[in-house]
C-alpha cells in the first residue's frame, strides 16, 4: 500500500529551468527529483511541490509530497535520494503524512526572501544569489510603497501572466525591506504569489527607491491592474523561497 510522504527540499537553482516538470529538457527540479524517486520505487513516482519556482530562483525550504510504495524508513529514503541527486539538489528532511496531505493545496502561506548587493566590491562568493546594484537606494521611500502594497488587492498589475484566468487577487501581509551590511533584503509573507509576482514587486520598489516613481503612487498602480505599468523584473538569482506554512 502506498504511503504518502511530506519532502523538505533545498536547492540551488542556478543551472535548471524552475521546478515545473517540462518534456524538453531534464533540467528541472521535479524532474530531477522524480527520475531518482522512480529508480528507488521501480515504478514512476510523481512528486508535488507547494509551488513552481522560476527558472533560476533558489529554495531552503521547499515542501513537497509523493506516494511511494516502499519498506525502507524515511531515513533510508532520504539518504537514498542525496546519495542520486546532483549536489546542488538536497532532500533536508522526509516525514510520513496523512493520505490526503497535498503540499500545494494545504498551504496557508510562503515566504521568500529577495537579496541585492549594495556593497563597493564585487559579491564573489554570492554573485548567483543576489542582485548586485549599483547605489543604494532609498529605503524609506521603499518601507512607505510597501505599506500600500500590503493587504489583499488584486495583483494584475505585478503578475507576467497576461491569460492568467484564475483571480489575481491575493493577500501579502507582510513586506520588510532591511540592509544587514552590504546586503539589502526584501521579505515578503502572503496566501500565494502569482507568476513573477515577488521579482516584479521589488523591481517596482527598487524604482520607488531610486526616485522613478513615488510612493504614492502604488495606489494608482493596484486599480490600473496592468503589467505594463508595473516596474522591471527583479533577475531571478535574487529570490529564494524560505518557507512554506501549514496547519
């Protein structure tokens, strides 16, 4: 009988394109997962991630879920899995779940954590994970657009999708903008992110803090609902999913 089972995930995201499965290239995190799952189970194993990252975007703490029919423990699993995985893929932690634990459908809330580098030097060691910027820039002016962000509104505007039929609208409670050193972090908590939400959210700040456009007006930008009017996207090696919440 098959077991369903709870996936605590890392990666670095660097080299594939997203988490999403895709029927041209093996390079992506399901995929990955998936090949080295079904040789453990001698069967094919689908396994479902709480969300699709992007091609490029990084996760400390991804969760997913699998069926498997199996007798080894979830210890022997584990390190089955880093054993076949590439390096830059690791499975922190497995646990037994109830049957109809779904790790997209059960999750109440994400955050993730966007990292730019405002430092005088170059970030050798961190350059595939931050955005290097070329002047500080306000942070203030920032905290004030992102009071207004927060909420639920409908996203239209920050979302890449223009046949997204579902609602955009979503509820982001929290975006802490704060400077540790040479880096500036953008932490953002919400019900669910739409595609390029996060990246286009701090893009768009980003222009708030180097004086493009005003802090005010994101109230005009949330009622345009319009991508166009949004400001850039954020590169993807900036962003990294920190958690994901559950009852």
């Amino acid at each position: 009988m098959k077991q369903n089972y709870k996936l605590t995930i890392a990666y670095d995201g660097s080299r594939y394109y997203g988490w999403e499965r895709q029927p041209n290239t093996e390079m992506t995190i399901q995929g990955k997962l998936e090949n080295v799952l079904s040789r453990m189970a001698g069967a094919p194993v689908e396994i479902i991630g709480a969300g699709r990252t992007d091609s490029g975007v990084h996760a400390k703490a991804m969760i997913a879920n699998a069926f498997l029919d199996t007798d080894l423990s979830v210890e022997e699993i584990r390190d089955y899995m880093n054993r076949y995985l590439p390096d830059d893929i690791c499975v922190c932690e497995i646990r037994k779940a109830g049957e109809r634990f779904h790790s997209r459908y059960n999750a109440l809330g994400k955050t993730y954590c966007y990292t730019c580098y405002i430092g005088d030097t170059k970030p050798v060691f961190d350059r595939k994970y931050v955005y290097i910027l070329n002047e500080k820039p306000d942070i203030e002016a920032m905290k004030k657009a992102a009071e207004i962000l927060k909420g639920e509104h409908d996203f239209a505007s920050f979302c890449s999708n223009p046949r997204m039929k579902k609602s955009t609208v979503r509820r982001v409670d929290r975006i802490d903008i704060e400077q540790e050193g040479e880096y500036l972090l953008f932490t953002y908590h919400g019900t669910g992110f739409l595609q390029h939400m996060v990246r286009i959210l701090t893009g768009t700040l980003l222009e708030v803090g180097y004086g493009i456009r005003t802090p005010e007006s994101m109230t005009e930008l949330i009622e345009a609902r319009s991508r166009a009017l949004a400001g850039a996207t954020a590169p993807a090696q900036g962003l990294c999913m920190l958690k994901v919440d559950y009852h």
